[in-house]
C-alpha cells in the first residue's frame, strides 16, 4: 500500500503526518508512506487545499486533519478489497 500526505509542510500537514504514522506503526501491513511537498506535484491530485491523504492513488481527504480512527478505516478498507 503506498500512502501520500500532501501538503507543504504547515503544522497541520505535520500533525496528519504524525497521525498516518501512529497509525500505520499499529498495524501489521506493508505501507509506504510519503510526503509530498512540491506545490507542483501537489496539484497533481486536484485538490485546492491541504493537507491531503492519497492512498494507492486515490485522494481521499483534502482540507482538513482526518481523525485516526478514519485513517485506520480507510487502510482497512483497501485492505479488505
């Protein structure tokens, strides 16, 4: 699984960083997290405000810091299928 947090490096794009990774260290998954910080590389996933998640490709937050426990869903749903 390969997960993205998107986002220039603002505190809150930090503190979904940290939570990604909380999160992802309790599991028993093979993931691979990166940051992506480049403004061009970030509007790549259209979104107009960050930060953002992208798992496996697909956005699936953008605009605000999502919960773990939403975090720890969405791995497990795409883990699921």
């Amino acid at each position: 699984m390969d997960i993205k947090i998107l986002g220039p490096g603002c505190r809150r794009c930090k503190t979904l960083a940290k939570d990604v990774e909380d999160v992802v260290n309790g599991l028993d998954l093979d993931i691979r997290i990166e940051k992506v910080e480049k403004m061009e590389d970030i509007l790549k996933f259209n979104i107009l405000r960050t930060p953002g998640l992208v798992i496996d490709g697909k956005l699936i937050s953008s605009g605000r810091v999502p919960s773990k426990s939403e975090i720890k869903k969405w791995i497990q749903e795409r883990t699921e299928k």
